[in-house]
C-alpha cells in the first residue's frame, strides 16, 4: 500500500490548491490509484474529461472522488474497473487502452491516468462556454504531475486534450506520426519540446478500436517511449 503522503508535494498541493468551485462538481481528477503517482513513470495518460449525465451518473463529487483516491489501499484503474455490470475491463474504451498497455508491457494500475479537465460532462460541445477556464484551473496538477513523475511522454486522447498540453509545455516539433491503413486514414502524431518531452496525440478510443491492426497507433507510442 503506498500512502498519500507518499505523492510529491507539487502534486498533492494542487489537489489542495483547485479552486471550490470545481471540487463541488460532478467528475473526478485520479484514473489511477496511488502507486501510479510515486517514482518516475514512462507515460501519463490524459483524455479530454470524464464522460457521462451529470445529474444521472452515479459519479461522485471532484472532492468525493480525492477523499476514495487517499483511502484506496490496492493498486486500481479505472481502465480495470467493472461499469454496466460487465466484466472488468470490458466496457467502452477499457479494451482499447489495454490492448495498447498490454503491448507496451506497461501494467494500467503503474501509470498515471487523468483527464485535462476534470468535471464531468456528456460531450465536449457541454463544456464549451466554460472549457477555457477549466484547462487553466486543472493544469496546475498535470504540470506537477509531469515535472515530479519525470514524464517524458504524454499520451493524448484526441485533438483537444493534444493541442492543450502542446500549447502549455511548448511542444511544437512534430517527429513523428501514424496514418490509418484503412479508407479512413486518420491520423496520430507525435511532438516533441525543447527540452525533449514527447507528446502524442492519437485517435480517440471511445471511436477507434485500437485492437485492429489497420488503427492501432501503440507502435507510434512504442517509439516515443523508448526515444524519451
């Protein structure tokens, strides 16, 4: 068990430093238990926010949600947690991100996982009026995330949450990418900052499924990590 004081100060100081006004909302800051946010980890893993009715999840407040995130007392992810009644890891997107750490040999209760913002909403479009202020009130904790966990590559859900991070640490250097070999051919891309962080920012699991050879950008995050 590694208890909370065991996280960084950065880290646990911006927990403690989000505005209340965000705490009392519907969402959740921690993807990951605690061991997850100790040492130096090879990978963060950032969507855009957590999903879902607020005024019919069963999601607790952003505060409700710290308070569990300390008490939990085993190694946790969301991605291994059961929703709707399936098995864990079944639902939604939780295939998807475990093919990918699966191939990466990376085990999904080792590696921090949050969101850019971090109240709940149904889409994007919901958050629109308010999305500005919100990625500036949350990024306090991933910059200390980054900084205290040594990260050198950040994977991105999506091009909201990529063009986010890129635009605050800087990374404007574009290295590499991965084009779909489907009739789709979408694309994932990796930019790098001056001082050689990686981030990646790749097609959206809740709407590819990486599992198919023809739309899986693990190998493009394969590179990234063993260049970092």
């Amino acid at each position: 068990m590694v208890p909370y004081e065991a996280i960084a100060h950065p880290i646990r100081n911006a927990v403690d430093d989000l505005p209340p006004e965000i705490l009392k909302r519907s969402g959740s800051i921690f993807y990951s238990g605690k061991e997850a946010f100790v040492g130096r980890k090879p990978l963060y893993i950032l969507g855009l926010n957590p999903g879902g009715i607020p005024a019919e999840s069963p999601t607790t407040t952003i505060a409700d949600s710290i308070d569990v995130f300390k008490r939990r007392d085993e190694p946790w992810t969301e991605y291994l947690a059961s929703w709707e009644d399936a098995e864990p890891g079944t639902w939604g997107l939780q295939p998807r991100i475990l093919h990918m750490l699966e191939r990466l040999e990376l085990d999904p209760r080792e590696i921090p996982s949050s969101n850019v913002v971090f109240v709940q909403s149904r889409g994007e479009k919901d958050l629109e009026l308010e999305k500005a202020e919100l990625l500036q009130s949350c990024w306090p904790f991933h910059r200390a995330a980054i900084d205290n966990l040594n990260i050198r590559t950040i994977l991105c859900f999506g091009s909201t949450a990529g063009a986010w991070v890129r635009g605050q640490l800087g990374a404007h250097n574009p290295i590499d990418h991965f084009t779909e070999t489907n009739n789709r051919g979408w694309a994932s891309r990796t930019h790098v900052d001056k001082v050689g962080r990686q981030v990646i920012t790749v097609t959206h699991p809740s709407r590819v499924d990486w599992r198919n050879p023809d739309a899986d950008p693990t190998p493009l995050v394969q590179r990234a990590i063993a260049r970092a």
